[in-house]
C-alpha cells in the first residue's frame, strides 16, 4: 500500500524518481525500490515524504485514507469557513464527522 501511494503522490505531482530522489538526498533506486515494494522508507523518509505530498504520515502508511489540508496563514474566520465546508461535504456524502 505504501508502495503505490508513494508512486501515485509522486506521478500527481508531476516528479521523475529521480526528482523525488533529488529532494530526499538519496538514489533514484532507493525510490524505485519502494514503489516496487522491494524496501521500506525509513521513518525519517516516510515523514519527508509526508511533508513533500502535502499528506499525513497515516495515509502514507495506510493507516487512514485521508489527507492534509494546511491552514496556516488563514484568518480565523476563513479557518471557521473550511472547517464549516468540510462538515457540509461530509454530511451531504454520508460520513459521520
């Protein structure tokens, strides 16, 4: 599971491995051994890699099937809006909050 995201996170964001590789300090091969599921990112990667994809450790690691939305810089009534838009969608789709 943590193979596929990490292709997927990295082909929407429109990296090569060795892009990715670049960023993290290490082998394109490194990259592809993950996505291939032959290795395992370490912590420190898996928490990189979190913060590269804009998602949660969770998500990379399969734990949850959500991602991250950053609401730094936003007032606290734009912070209210989001908050308030996010509960919409989930109650019009069903989910419970």
């Amino acid at each position: 599971m943590t193979a596929e995201r990490i292709k997927v996170l990295r082909e929407q964001r429109g990296y090569t491995q060795t892009e990715l590789a670049k960023r993290l300090g290490i082998t394109r091969s490194s990259v592809n051994a993950w996505e291939m599921g032959i290795s395992v990112p370490s912590t420190q990667y898996i928490v990189e890699l979190a913060g590269i994809f804009k998602v949660s450790t969770d998500y990379l690691l399969g734990v949850a099937s959500t991602e991250t939305v950053s609401i730094a810089g936003l007032k606290e009534e734009d912070i209210r809006l989001v908050y308030a838009l996010i509960s919409h969608l989930k109650n019009k789709n069903g989910e419970n909050i």
